[in-house]
C-alpha cells in the first residue's frame, strides 16, 4: 500500500467536527456504511465525516458525471445503495473515490466553498440516522487467530499441552452463521439450549447461564475468487475491503456440551454484532506492521501460507477496547468500566493468511463476506478479548467500579468495543463502537 495526499496528517475538512483531536473520523478516514433517516427508510450508502454521514447515494444520483469523473465507477456504484457492489470493484477504483471524497471535503481545495454550497444537502448528523449492518451478510466464517487466546483457552482444559498439533501449521476456523449478524445496537437475547451443569447427570435445556462477548475484527472481503481457483497470499491482500469490529458472543455452557465433535453450532449461531462502519484498507496504510513475530522453534508458515511482503507489512496496528456497563451502573450514573485493550497485530495469523487459507480448497469467497478473525488477545491479563479467559472460566470474578461482580454476562449488561489506529506523524483514526446489550431470554 503506498501513502498518498489522503494520509497527509496536516489536512483538515471544512466539515468542522472532522478537526476535532478525538474524532473517529477525520478526513483522513471516510468510512463506509449503510445508514437511513427519517426522511427514507431503504438504507443507503454513506461515508462517516467528523459527527456527519454524507448521503453517498443520493449525492450519486444528484452529482453530474463530469464533476465526478474520477471517481464515476464509485458513484454509479453508491447509486444502488449496495455496498457489497462497492466491495466488488477493483481496488483502484475504491481508492479513486475515496481520494475524490478527501479533496471535495478539504478545505484547502481551490474549490472548497464551491464543494461546501454543493455538498451540505447530502449531510445527515450521525445522531439523526439509523446505522445499519454495513452489508447483508451471505457468509461468515470466524476463525481462531489469537495465539494467546488460543493458549489461555487451551490451558482451561488441557494444562499439560495448552495448543493443539495443527494450531501453528494452519489457521483455524468455521463456519458461522451470516443471518443472525445483527448491527451494533441491536439487543442480544440471552440463548437457551443444552447445559450440563452437572457432569455426573443428564444435560438440561434452558437459558444459557455462561454468556460471553468475544473482541475480535471483521474482515471484509473485497473482489472475491471464483470456484476452485485459490487466491495466492501474495495476492490475498488486494482481496481485502476494510476491517471493522465484531463481536463474537458466546454461550460458553452450550459450547463445551456441544462443541464435540463438529465445533460451535448453537452456541455461537444466535447472534453477532458488527460495527457499521467499514474502515477501508486505504485509510489503514498509515497503520501497516509486520506479521506476529514467531517465537524461535515455531515452524515457518507453508509455502502457500508464506509472502515475504506480507510477512513484512501484513499486520495492522489497531488498539482494540473493552467496555462493559451494568444497570446498576447506568442507574447511578457510572461510567463505563474499560475491561481489557488488545491489539489486532497480535495476531498469529495475518488476514491475508487467513483469506488464503481459505480459499486454498477452491473454495469461493464472495464480495461483501464476512470472516472474523477471532477473539484478539494479548499475552497480558489486561489484554485477554472475553470474560472466559479474564475470569479465568468463573474461577476469578472482576469487581466493576459499582461493586458488583461479573464471571460472565448477566441481563442488563451492554458490552460496547471501540477500535482506532494511531501512529506518529499521522492523524488518528477510529472504528466507531460496536454494542449490544443482553435481554432476557424468549
């Protein structure tokens, strides 16, 4: 990825909020999403700038052609309010509008009180929309990409020899479930299914008594592949969109009676929470990494897995946080309680590994899919991405600024995740918040 005048950290828009210090959404960022407001309820796509979303849609329809001729693929595409459209084109494409977007909103254009007059009718405050799912999902595969989560969950159960044989050789993951991936905001109803509480007597069916959040990031996938034709790694991170937050919720007492043989179903299948804004792979140049860096004695990636490139600069550098508030807390006006913060570039695997693995059977991954990298952990307890491992499986239960208690998740609790890069010489950029807040099971 090579750095262009989108990134200059000294560019500021004539949106006066996008200026702002602690903005998610500086000019530097543009995010895209699906939003709609009251005066249309068929989501559209939008483009996140400072405390505004600017209408890409309608601005597409409105905008004639030859003001837009460097970007004219993008626009027709905003046209049709589907985002999985945009995913499709080629990555040039998606960069050519994104750099149209940063010079019409700078306010050191030539043009700029030209672009302010044409532009401020497309503008609907953020508090004034309703944020969707930023795609209609067709398909979500999550992997296990956290050593360190693997490790600390491996340990609960098999303390002798923490990491299964395959873990270093190949990236983990299944298949969830893309119709119950829910937009941030969304109520998470507490899932019911079979427990075994106790192990020396039947299982039970009833509501989950070990619920979990799980941080991780969704990868969006950009051009897919067709049938039997793999996507070589090197290749692999052309195929990515943009990354936003996932939250993976887990019913931990359904998962260790189910998981046997086949893995998750049911305790993962009822339910995932993703941020509404995708921040794309152009605006997260500035925040490249190399790739986790192996302990000495761990194998190499295969060869299918292996690109110098990506190994140099494969990772992104993203802090990733945890927020958990209560009723109780929200009762007496507490503010929320940060749990944990991670960083995505402790991956063990890089996207672009995880994309090339799976599609290295043929498989045909599709513009717009969805794959969850899995729960992000560190190698601190500060760092560990789910009440499972911070609790350490109930037997260590936090105390929250309220004095209440948590082993995991209880009705009322709402689970927020914020996600943004900074590094110097560059302006900081954010993910938005991903949120859910447990009701009472059906």
């Amino acid at each position: 990825m090579t750095l262009d005048a989108t990134h200059d950290a000294h560019r500021q828009s004539w949106v006066e909020t996008a200026n702002a210090p602690d903005t998610d959404f500086p000019l530097q960022n543009l995010p895209f999403g699906r939003f709609s407001d009251a005066t249309q309820a068929t989501p559209r796509i939008g483009v996140a700038i400072g405390d505004q979303v600017l209408d890409l849609t309608r601005l597409a329809d409105a905008l004639p052609p030859s003001e837009a001729a460097t970007a004219q693929v993008g626009f027709q595409v905003c046209a049709t309010g589907d985002l999985s459209e945009l995913c499709a084109l080629p990555p040039a494409a998606v960069t050519a509008l994104r750099g149209w977007l940063s010079n019409a909103l700078w306010d050191g254009s030539p043009d700029a009180d030209l672009w302010r007059t044409r532009l401020s009718p497309f503008f609907v405050p953020q508090a004034e929309a309703t944020l969707h799912r930023p795609l209609d999902f067709k398909n979500y595969t999550d992997f296990y990409a956290s050593v360190f989560h693997a490790t600390n969950v491996g340990a609960m159960f098999r303390p002798e020899n923490p990491l299964l044989p395959n873990y270093k050789y190949v990236p983990i993951g299944y298949h969830g479930r893309a119709s119950s991936v829910v937009a941030s905001g969304t109520p998470i109803g507490r899932p019911q299914g079979q427990l075994r509480p106790n192990p020396e007597a039947p299982p039970v069916f009833g509501p989950s008594r070990l619920l979990d959040y799980e941080l991780e990031v969704g990868i969006i996938v950009g051009q897919g592949n067709r049938l039997g034709e793999p996507i070589p790694v090197a290749r692999a991170d052309e195929h990515i969109f943009g990354l936003c937050l996932l939250n993976d919720w887990s019913a931990r007492d359904i998962q260790a009676w189910e998981y046997q043989p086949l893995g998750p179903f049911l305790s993962k299948s009822f339910a995932t929470s993703v941020s509404p804004w995708i921040v794309t792979r152009d605006a997260l140049a500035p925040f490249r990494c190399a790739a986790f860096a192996r302990p000495e004695g761990d194998p190499a990636p295969l060869e299918y897995l292996f690109d110098a490139a990506d190994q140099s600069g494969g990772g992104f550098e993203v802090t990733l946080e945890v927020e958990l508030t209560t009723a109780v807390m929200r009762e007496a006006g507490f503010p929320p309680a940060q749990l944990s913060q991670s960083r995505l570039s402790s991956l063990y695997w890089t996207p672009a590994q995880m994309l090339a693995h799976h599609t290295s059977n043929g498989c045909n991954l599709q513009p717009g899919d969805l794959l969850g990298s899995g729960t992000v952990s560190g190698p601190t307890k500060e760092a560990r991405g789910c009440l499972l491992e911070l609790t350490w499986r109930g037997a260590e239960p936090l105390t929250l600024p309220s004095g209440e208690t948590r082993r995991f998740l209880e009705d009322g609790d709402e689970v927020t995740f914020r996600g943004f890069c900074h590094r110097a010489g560059f302006r900081r950029i954010g993910f938005g918040e991903c949120r859910g807040r447990i009701v009472a099971s059906r």
